[in-house]
C-alpha cells in the first residue's frame, strides 16, 4: 500500500497542481525540480497542453544515485479545472502507453530517531480523486517481484485528509506464467488502519507461489482480506 500510493502521488499530483502555468519551459523546469530531491533526479520531455483539461507528455525518468528506475511514456492526462475552485483535485483519466519499473529505488539509511514517526499518507490541502488509471504496456524489472513480468494496468485512487484508498488490477500479458491480480486497499487516518483486499491467480511458475516458496511452484489461486493497524 505504501509504495503503490507514493508510486502513483509521485506520477500524477504534480502535473494538475502547476496546470495553470502559461510558460511551457517553465512548467517543465517547476516539475523537474519539484518532483527532484537528494538522490532522485525527475527529467521530462514534451509536456505539452498546460492550460487545457487535456494535458499529454512525451516521458518522464525517474532515476536516483544509481541510475533510471521508472519510465513512463506516451501520457495523456484528462482532468477538472473548475474542481480547483472547490479545493479539489480530479483527474478523469490518466493514460500511459508504458510504464517501466526497471527496480526499486535506493532508499536511503534510516536515521533512528527518539521520535519516530509510524505510517501515514500525505496530508495535502486538497482532496484527490483520480478516477481511471491505464497503462496498456506495464514493464516491472526481476527484481521488483522476484522475476520479469509484462502486462496491462487499471487502478484508480483517492487521497484526501491524510486517507486514502487504491484500487489496482493487473493482467499479465508477456510469455510468463499467465495471471491476473487484484488489489483494493485504504488507509483510515484516524484510527492507523490498513484495510488490505488482495486477489491472484496464476498459472505454474506465477509470482505470487515463487515469493512465497511454495514446493514445486504449482498454479495457484490466493486470497488475502484483512484490517489492522499499522506503524
């Protein structure tokens, strides 16, 4: 839930929250160094429809002290300008052609801390409702899941006040073990819980039986529901 939420915050807010700029080149350098920080270098090229609800960028990287992590290309993004005025962010529609997850970025070493903080989801002063996420070609690295996997995404998502709530479904489409995922996840900010609906089924060799060292590695159906706090 985590990643998923920091994933799709980091490749989406952005865009609807500068939409308002008449100066192209300056849109693109205000997105470049807001989405960059220390050890995470955001680079994006043809941005193109800022003053419209239709706006389209060519690509964008994400690549930290190691090297690129995340490519997304070919993006279309359909959205409400009138929502602002009422202290919201819509996104219609979030296309992609393709989204590349080479590997997971590098995080840097914890620092302890006598007041650690546990989990929470970014408290923003507007609410966030991206009603359809598409990506027709989804590319994930060996390492994100433990092998290559290739295939076509839809999700949608919903922050607002500190909580929120994903939906995601994933169907494998490259010449692996056939599958189809299913995840519905929310995050209660009042009482810390995480409430965790989770689908998958797979043929012989899938992801889900290899992470979890099944014997054989046979076809599988799995289902996880749960709701608990966490930290």
């Amino acid at each position: 839930m985590t990643r998923i939420i920091w994933l799709l915050t980091l490749i989406l807010l952005p865009f609807s929250a500068v939409a308002q700029e008449s100066d192209k080149d300056f849109l693109t350098r205000f997105l470049e160094d807001n989405l960059s920080s220390a050890g995470r270098s955001v680079t994006i090229t043809g941005f193109a429809g800022a003053l419209s609800s239709h706006a389209t960028m060519a690509q964008m990287t994400i690549a930290d002290d190691t090297g690129i992590w995340l490519t997304v290309k070919d993006v279309t993004l359909d959205w409400s300008q009138s929502a602002i005025l009422t202290g919201k962010i819509v996104i219609n529609e979030f296309t992609a052609g393709e989204i590349e997850l080479s590997r997971m970025p590098q995080t840097a070493p914890a620092t302890p801390s006598a007041e650690a903080k546990g989990f929470s989801l970014p408290d923003l002063p507007v609410s966030v409702d991206i009603k359809t996420i598409a990506a027709k070609h989804i590319i994930l690295g060996s390492t994100v899941l433990g092998q290559p996997v290739e295939g076509a995404l839809t999700a949608s998502a919903q922050l607002a006040g500190g909580q929120g709530q994903a939906q995601i479904s994933l169907k494998r489409t490259d010449v692996g073990p056939a599958g189809e995922f299913g995840l519905t996840a929310s995050y209660a900010k009042e009482t810390g819980a995480l409430t965790v609906d989770l689908t998958a089924k797979e043929d012989a060799g899938g992801v889900a039986v290899s992470l979890l060292g099944v014997p054989g590695a046979p076809a599988a159906e799995l289902s996880v529901k749960g709701t608990g706090p966490i930290s």
